[in-house]
C-alpha cells in the first residue's frame, strides 16, 4: 500500500499560520526596550541642556544687570546674585513643574573654586570675581519617565555655568 501524502506542502499557507505571529512576539520586546531607552536618554538630554540654559542664562543676567536705586545695605554683588538666580529659576521653569529645583548661586574670586564668597570685586583682572550659577534637578525622586528594563538614569541632572564680573562692569 503506497504512503499517503499530505494534503499541505511544506509552504503551504496553513503550515506556516502562527508564524507571524510567534515571530512579533520574539522581535517586539527587544525592539520596546531599544525605543524606550532611546526615549529615556532624549529626555534626559533635552532636560539636562534646559538645565544647562538656565544657569547659563542666569550668569549672564548677572554680568548685564542694571543697578537703578538700590536699597541701603544692599550691595550690587548681592543684587547680581538675586538677578542671576531669578533668571535661572524663570529660565528652568518648564522642568520645575515636576520638582522644586536647587539653584545655587555665589560670587567667588576669580582664580578660586567657589568654596568661599566674596563681597567686593577690583578694577585688576587679579581682584577681579566671578559668578558660579548651578541648577540641578533631583532626576531619581521625580523622573520625566520612570526607569524600566534595568536601563541606568542619572539620580540628578544639573547645569552650571561661572562668568567674570570685574570692577569696571560693576563699577566698584
């Protein structure tokens, strides 16, 4: 008695039905995890350049502020450095909505690391002082979007920026 042969061929469209199927279920977790990694990182950046416009913006503020009447006892050092953390916090304000940011500002010498402030600046490149704006945002406690897969976030983003202030542009 001859074999019996199959009705369906090897490429039969009913032996491969499921196949497409199986095939999206192996592709599609990888091909997940690649956009929403690249997704993460693009908002991270974007956050961190915002970050970086701000305290760039806000050193700047600082060297072009006008002084008109100041208030007794109240130095055009200190007024600078008001000027200069409004402006990074004005700057920053798409990013606050989600955490309060840290905006640290301070008028330091020139040739220093800005451990230690100053209150006066000289006319000589020597004496002169410079602003150092920093604004970080706390990334672990509040994310843009929350970490999954196991992908690596930072636990702050932040953005700093320093900018000299001597005597003639302060008119000490």
């Amino acid at each position: 008695m001859p074999a019996r042969r199959s009705s369906l061929n090897v490429s039969s469209p009913l032996r491969q039905r499921g196949a497409t199927a199986l095939e999206f279920g192996l592709v599609f977790p990888a091909l997940f995890v690649l956009f929403y990694g690249t997704l993460t990182f693009a908002l991270i950046f974007t956050a961190r350049m915002g970050l970086q416009h701000a305290a760039e913006e806000g050193a700047r503020s600082a060297a072009t502020f006008r002084i008109e009447g100041s208030e007794p006892n109240i130095t055009q050092l200190t007024l600078r450095r008001d000027a200069a953390r409004a402006t990074a916090l004005q700057q920053a304000s798409w990013i606050s909505r989600w955490a309060p940011l840290q905006v640290e500002t301070r008028i330091c010498a020139a040739n220093s690391d800005c451990s230690v402030e100053t209150t006066t600046c000289g006319r000589e490149l020597a004496d002169a002082c410079k602003i150092f704006v920093s604004v970080t945002y706390p990334y672990a406690t509040r994310p843009i979007l929350p970490s999954a897969f196991g992908l690596p976030v930072p636990a702050t983003l932040s953005g700093e920026a320093s900018l000299l202030l001597d005597g003639r542009m302060i008119g000490s």
